[in-house]
C-alpha cells in the first residue's frame, strides 16, 4: 500500500509530532512495511480459528483463599518511626 508523504505529515500534525525532511522519507517507508504486513494477514485464512485474547493458554494459578491469622498489632507497629493508639501515623498529604 502506497502512502503519499503528504498523509504521512498530515498524521504527524495530527500526532503533534514535528519531522524533518529525512525522518519524513524514513517514517513513510516504515509505515507502508507496516501496511504491507498488515495486508498480509488480512490475506490468512482464518476460517475456523477460535477468537482468543492470548496467544497461549491460561488458567488461574492463584491459591485458594484460605483465612489466616494476621500479624499482632504490637508487631507490625514495632518499627514504625511514628504511631499512635495502634496506627502508623504519616505526614498529611492533602490540605
């Protein structure tokens, strides 16, 4: 597919970006391969192929849920340079 260096500037404008001379013959070139490659795949046949978001099989490999005991308060709150009645305290953040 052919891409006129005038649709390439004019999407550049679009896109806020700001190419000189060589850079506008260079990113033609490099779009029009992506355009080819994409006419490609249009071109494979997929008559019977199941629409998937991955490429390879997934499944939940995420343990059970399974309720535990939490850490005592006096523990988690042995280190913090700043607490008050079993909370960290932390500078405030808005105003």
């Amino acid at each position: 597919m052919a891409l006129s260096k005038e649709t390439v500037r004019y999407v550049a404008d679009l896109s806020r970006i700001e190419l000189r001379p060589e850079e506008l013959e260079e990113l033609s070139r490099q779009l029009e391969a992506i355009l080819e490659f994409i006419d490609q795949l249009d071109k494979a046949d997929i008559a019977g192929v199941e629409p998937t978001s991955h490429v390879a099989g997934l499944a939940n490999v995420m343990r059970d849920d399974v309720p535990v005991s939490s850490l005592p308060v006096e523990k988690t709150l042995a280190n913090a340079p700043h607490k008050e009645g079993g909370y960290f305290v932390v500078p405030k953040v808005i105003e």
